[in-house]
C-alpha cells in the first residue's frame, strides 16, 4: 500500500489484532485498528475471505473522529 506508507506487516497487525466488521456483500470484512507510532488516523483494511485465504482488497487511514 504504497500510497500510504503501509508494509505488509502493518496490514498483518490490524487484520490480527484490529476490530472485525462484517460487511453486506457475502465474505468481504474490514478490520479497523491504530498503529502506534505511524498514523494519527486509525487503519482501515478491507479484504473477501477465500476458502482459507484472505485477499485484501485495500487499506488506507480513517479521517478524524472516525474508527
């Protein structure tokens, strides 16, 4: 995620310990999740859910005020 300076382990960390949501459309998520150090905004990822893989679609950082 080049955009916004985010390495696959930034990505590995919010899946692993950020807050699930399950979203409408069948076997997409998102986890929402502070970085410590890195982003004053907390850390959207949302992924579809294949078999026993995850495919994350994008990630980018929440405006202000939002989680």
């Amino acid at each position: 995620m080049a955009l916004y300076a985010l390495s696959e382990e930034d990505i590995a960390y919010v899946v692993e310990e950020g807050k699930r949501e399950d979203l409408p459309e069948p076997g997409r998520m998102s986890f929402t999740s502070y970085l410590a150090a890195r982003s004053q905004y907390p850390i959207k990822v949302v992924g579809l859910e294949q078999a026993k893989d995850l495919l994350i679609i994008t990630a980018y950082p929440l405006k202000k005020g939002r989680s």
